[in-house]
C-alpha cells in the first residue's frame, strides 16, 4: 500500500508526524479526522504523553512518505491500526 506523511497538532502546544499507509489517501485523511478518538489514545501511546486533549488540526505532506522513514499507522478496511515494528 501507498505510504503517506501526516502532521497532527494537538492542545498543549505539541506536535509530531506519523507515517501512515493507506490505499486511498483521501479516504485514510477523512477516517483520521472523524475518528480522533482512536487517532490521539495512538498518539498518546507513541509519544507516551498523556497531557494531549484533543487534537487541532491534521495535514498530509505533499508526496508520499519516505520508505525509510518508520511506518506508524495502517489504515485497513476503515480501521486505524497501530502498525507493530
């Protein structure tokens, strides 16, 4: 699947980015922006901050993610997953 760059703001003043994979990018961008419950516990899991509230804004980089860069999400058959290393 096609790997896409996401930035995701959140209150508290922080940020970070996320690789995801996703075989519709708009389809992935629409599922991350109405599930943000599911989206911030993830975060929250990631950079092990439990001070997020709720998250602000969601923007995908232009092009596709690096191969290099490590994948962070999947989103598979409407589902966000966690993607394990």
């Amino acid at each position: 699947m096609p790997k896409l760059k996401v930035k995701c703001s959140w209150r508290e003043y922080h940020s970070g980015e996320l690789i995801v994979e996703a075989q519709d990018k708009e389809k992935a961008v629409e599922l991350l922006k109405s599930d943000q419950n599911r989206l911030l516990e993830l975060l929250i899991d990631k950079y092990a901050n439990e001070t997020f509230e709720g998250l602000s804004d969601i923007e995908v980089f232009p092009g596709a993610g690096d191969a290099r860069e490590e994948l962070d999400l999947i989103i598979n058959n409407g589902e966000i997953e966690v993607c394990e290393s």
